[in-house]
C-alpha cells in the first residue's frame, strides 16, 4: 500500500501530464497492482504501510532528484529526447525507435533498451532515430521514464515528425505475466501497468502504418493477437504460455537481447533472418541449462516485409557495434528499520 505523500505525488503528476497531454482521454483499462486505490492510501499510517514504503525507496538513489522531482520532470525530459532525434533523412522511409524497459528493479532491462538505441544509431546510420524511455535508479535525470504515460507523449510527438512511409519500432522489455501483462516498476513512483490490449490500443490511437512491435518478457507470445494486424510486424520472446529467461540481477542480457539484438543484428540488418538466427541460438542454451523452450514467436502482417526492404535499401551497415553493461546506480537510500 502506498503512503500519503505517494498518493499526492500521484495526483500532483496526473494534472501536470494532463495538462501536457491535452488529447489523453483514455484511461488504463486494467487495475495495476502496484497502484493502491486513493482512499486506502490517504489512511494509511500503520507500521506495516511505513516498512513497505521503506522497501520501496530502498531502491531510490540518495544523490539523486527527489520522487516528485522525477514526476514534475518529465515533460521537459521527454520533449528533450524529441529534440534530440535528428534530422528526417528525406526520399525514403525512416526508422524510429522507442525502447522501452519497464522495470527499474534490475540493469538488465535498462541494459538492453540503451544498448539497442545506441546499436540501431551506429549500425543502420542517419535513418534510423531511437528514443529511451527507462526506469532505473541510475537514469533518472538522464532519461524520461518508462510508462504509459510518457509512451503515449512520445507517439504523439513521433506523429509530428514522421511521414506516412516511415516506420515505428517499439522495443519492450521486462518481466512479463501469464496473463499477459508487463511489469512497469520505478517505487516509490506509481506507474500503470501495460497488458497487451492496453498496448494494442495506445498504439492505435496513432496514426503509423507501418510498424515493428518487439516484446522480450515472460509469455510475450500473448501480445501477439492484439497487435496482428497489416502493415505490423510483431517478435516475442516466448510463446504465450511460456517463460522467457536470462533477466535477473546477476545478468547483463536476456537470452533474446542477447541473441536478437546483440549477436544476430550485428550480422544482419533483416529482422526476420536475425529472429530466425535468434531463435536457434536460444533453443541452444536452452538446452545447455536444461530449461523449458521458450519458443519465440513472430507475426508478419501484410506489407511490412517490402517496406522493411526499402528502409534498408541504400543502408550499408556500419560495423558490429560492441555490448558494454550500462553504469551501476549510486548508492540507495538506507531503508528505514
């Protein structure tokens, strides 16, 4: 249950993206559960709800801005990024990317939505534009928050930019539900949670054609239903009734990071031969560990293939771009006894 003062930031930080957000009408469709209702959390004053929160903060970096900080932050942050895209390189479709990790609890997730951005910019040259949005104690001032609210935000301002032949790619990545929901953590900071119909819809109040939709979590494979339509093409790291495997505290890289965007994608620049070689590395360690096939799943959808093809047409691609784990966090708080 959250404190008084989360719930206040909460609020606080509704209105201000509000305001920021005027065309956001749509509200989460799901109860997360990491969000307590309001009235429960305006009471609360037992011991039990001050330990919760101290284990909460315990994440949070002592020299660092402030929970409400962060909040009032982001639409400065995030319009920043916006800015920092770079020119629209003109006669042929652009690529942009969004990578996305949505728990601030392990590096391994901050890890591969920075090494992807960094990956796409070297490798596939001036077409290609990658935005972070990330929880982690480490980035908190560097880069906008991962959630639903800065992902929307960013959309829109991807939909002023980009033309009707380019193409959207979305790069998610964190712990995933059996039913089919991801994990978007940054405590004390109330974050929504994002099922795969939530996705589905944010992506539709958009007007891209053509996309590129990447889940690597835990049952992505269930993300794959509501995102099959034309013009999409849709990776996962695990079928829907499956785990995926690699993330956790002591790791750099999930398998499928490490397969897709590190190893296959620094070979080629097709998507689908890269998730083809994706898959049997994966199906190797596998087996190595003794560990369930996770079994990565992909959608193809009327179109993309060719306008894929004329993205990469006129690319050569620059030289495998190395994998280096982001910087540690500074020091947590202490919590409290």
């Amino acid at each position: 249950m959250r404190t008084a003062l989360t719930a206040l930031l909460a609020f606080a930080a509704g209105v201000l993206l509000m305001q920021w957000l005027p065309g956001h009408t749509t509200s989460p469709s799901i109860v997360p559960t990491t969000v307590a209702a309001a009235s429960s959390v305006a009471t609360a004053g037992s011991a039990a709800d001050d330990g919760e929160d101290s284990e909460g903060d315990a994440n949070w970096p002592q020299q660092g801005p402030t929970p409400e900080q962060v909040l009032y932050s982001q639409p400065k942050m995030l319009q920043d990024e916006l800015t920092k895209l770079g020119p629209r390189v003109p006669g042929k479709p652009n690529l942009y990317l969004i990578t996305f990790a949505g728990d601030g609890s392990q590096d391994v997730f901050r890890n591969e939505a920075e090494y992807a951005a960094r990956m796409f910019r070297e490798r596939f040259g001036p077409s290609t534009h990658a935005l972070v949005l990330e929880n982690n104690p480490a980035s908190l001032s560097t880069h906008p928050l991962a959630g639903w609210n800065n992902l929307e935000a960013a959309l829109a301002g991807l939909s002023k930019v980009m033309q009707p032949d380019d193409i959207l790619m979305l790069y998610v990545t964190s712990h995933g539900s059996d039913d089919h929901e991801l994990l978007v953590d940054m405590d004390p900071l109330p974050l929504d949670q994002i099922g795969a119909q939530d996705l589905a819809e944010i992506l539709k109040e958009h007007p891209f054609k053509w996309k590129v939709v990447v889940v690597n979590a835990c049952y992505s494979g269930g993300f794959i239903p509501p995102l099959a339509t034309a013009g999409t093409l849709v990776l996962t790291a695990a079928r829907t009734d499956r785990s995926s495997f690699g993330c956790g505290s002591e790791s750099d890289l999930t398998y499928f990071g490490h397969a897709w965007l590190v190893d296959a994608l620094n070979r080629t620049d097709n998507f689908l031969d890269a998730f083809g070689q994706a898959k049997a590395e994966i199906a190797l360690w596998e087996q190595r560990d003794k560990l369930t096939p996770s079994e990565p799943q992909s959608y193809v959808g009327d179109g993309i293939e060719a306008q894929l093809d004329a993205w990469r047409k006129g690319i050569v691609p620059g030289p495998a771009v190395r994998f280096m784990p982001a910087p540690p966090a500074p020091a947590a708080t202490t919590a409290s006894p």
